[in-house]
C-alpha cells in the first residue's frame, strides 16, 4: 500500500470528498456488461480485502445485455414506434460512422410528435449518457451534454417513477454535469446527493441494467473519494461484482486497473488492461467495449511512459 496522508492533509481534503463521488461515477463507470456467470478473477496479491458497496445487487438476479434495448411500451402509436425501433437499432451500432446521428434524428422526430411521450424521454436520456461519456468532448461540452442527460433522465422519471430508466440515465447525467463544471463548483451546488440518491433508487428498481453498471458506478465513487472516504476494499468489491455477472466488462476491468495502479500493484494492473486491449469487441455491446479499449490504452501509456 502506498503511504497514507497526514492527519493534517486528510482535513484538507475530507470536504473534496463530497464532492468527487457523483464525478465519475457514473458516466464513466457505467460500464455496459451482458450477460455471463462465473466467479470474479482472483484479487491480485496483496489487494484489498473487499467490503460490500452500498445498495448492492441480489444474488441470482439475472443479468441484461448492456446493449439490449428496452422494448417500446405496448400502445405507442405506429410512427413513434417505428421511430423508436429505428433509434435502437442505430445505437447498437452507435461508434460506426452515421449511426449516432441516426439516433439523434429519430429521436428528435419522435419528440416533435410526442414530447411528453416517456418512451421518447428516456431514450434520449440514453443518447446523453453516450455522447457526454465521450473522452475525447471537452468539459464545457460533457457539462452541456450531461445537463441534458440528467434533465431528460428526472422527466422520464417523473413520468414514470416505477421504471428504472430514468433514474439511470439521471444519474449518468449528474456525473457528468459534475465532471465538466469542475469540482469545486459541483461540491457547492450538492451535486453528491443528486446522483447517489438516483443511482440508489435505479439500483432497487431493476440492479442488472446496462448489465449491472450501477455496480461499477459504486467501485468508481468508491475509488474517486479522496482520504479519508477513498475506500479500496469497497471500490474493488463493487468492480468485482460486476464481473460476477460479465467477466468480459472491459469498463469493469480497466477500472479495477487504476484502482490497483492507485494502490500500487502495477504488475496486476498492467495484466487487466493488456486483457481488455487484447478482447475481441462484440461479447456483450461493442461500442462500449471499443470505448472501454480506448481508455485502457491510454491508461497501459501512461502506466509504461
């Protein structure tokens, strides 16, 4: 383990602590995963025992393809229908030149006919929560596109608060409104409680969406929360439960990675991210495991340089 901060450090940034967990936590950390079953890798050497992350997941819930999408609520008239069809079909292939403006414009569409409509609502929530997890957008722009995302996730919400949807996609977008207006301004304006009490409450409604997300969305508060609320033990416990239930989550994966370069145990993190470069995309939603890719090899370059 590396040395931990003075006393006198540790009050300095105990109020940080608040603040960093909606940061990253969602947006980055909500991982797709698909369906899969087995135990979890063993810990690396010398790791963290793990302690249970809030709000965790049933045993035997089965899992859901993170690509999957919903199916469209019985009654919707044709042309919303249609429209909502044609927007999940292009964002299974959202990373593929022209798909991602294929969603935008059957969305858009779609809410020109029925903007209240919470099939419409929620999907575009979704749209958010992938453009605004984009590492390569600048901040001012991943507040913009998180802003919506959280704004669209409350009004799927609102409309109807027994789906798990909105409240997922809500969360994602608190996460990512945080990330890009800074944390000093986010501590200020609460940002913590608005995404812990959506991400908790999505947990509830349906654990296994986006193929157990929520679960690495725990790890990464977990992992982002400076001393004395960084907690290795639980971080790597949430991770692992989500590979419980997809051992091939490449965002499982790379993050349970800088968790352990964090701690020091580089020779196991550079193992899990050469596995996430060397998977084959296409186990479980490929688009999220290119994405998972290109953030680890950004990782494994800083980790040898």
């Amino acid at each position: 383990m590396r040395p931990r901060p003075t006393p006198a450090t540790r009050r300095l940034l105990a109020p940080v602590g608040a603040l960093l967990a909606p940061l990253l936590a969602v947006a980055q950390g909500a991982a797709a995963a698909g369906p899969g079953s087995g135990a979890a890798p063993p810990p690396a050497a010398g790791a963290p025992a793990a302690a249970a992350p809030p709000a965790a997941p049933p045993e035997g819930v089965p899992a859901i393809p993170a690509a999957a999408p919903a199916p469209a609520a019985a009654g919707l008239a044709e042309p919303i229908a249609r429209l909502l069809a044609a927007a999940d079909a292009a964002y299974l292939r959202r990373d593929e030149p022209g798909q991602l403006a294929a969603v935008k414009s059957a969305l858009d569409e779609a809410e020109r006919l029925a903007p209240e409509e919470f099939e419409v609502v929620w999907r575009i929530s979704r749209y958010y929560f992938w453009t605004a997890d984009d590492p390569r957008i600048t901040n001012e722009e991943k507040s913009r596109q998180g802003k919506l995302g959280w704004d669209y996730g409350d009004r799927a919400a609102a409309k109807r608060p027994d789906r798990v949807e909105g409240w997922f996609y809500g969360a994602s977008g608190v996460g990512q409104y945080s990330l890009g207006i800074s944390v000093v301004t986010a501590l200020f304006q609460g940002m913590e409680g608005k995404f812990t009490d959506r991400l908790r409450k999505a947990q509830v409604i349906d654990p296994s969406i986006n193929g157990w997300a929520a679960d690495v969305s725990w790890g990464r508060y977990w992992y982002e929360l400076p001393w004395p609320k960084y907690d290795a033990e639980k971080s790597e416990k949430a991770y692992r439960a989500a590979l419980r239930h997809n051992r091939a989550n490449l965002r499982a994966k790379t993050y349970l990675a800088e968790l352990f370069i964090k701690e020091d145990y580089l020779k196991e993190a550079q193992k899990l991210l050469e596995e996430v470069l060397a998977a084959v995309p296409g186990a479980y939603d490929a688009p999220e495991e290119r994405r998972s890719q290109e953030i680890a090899k950004a990782v494994l370059a800083k980790l040898k340089s």
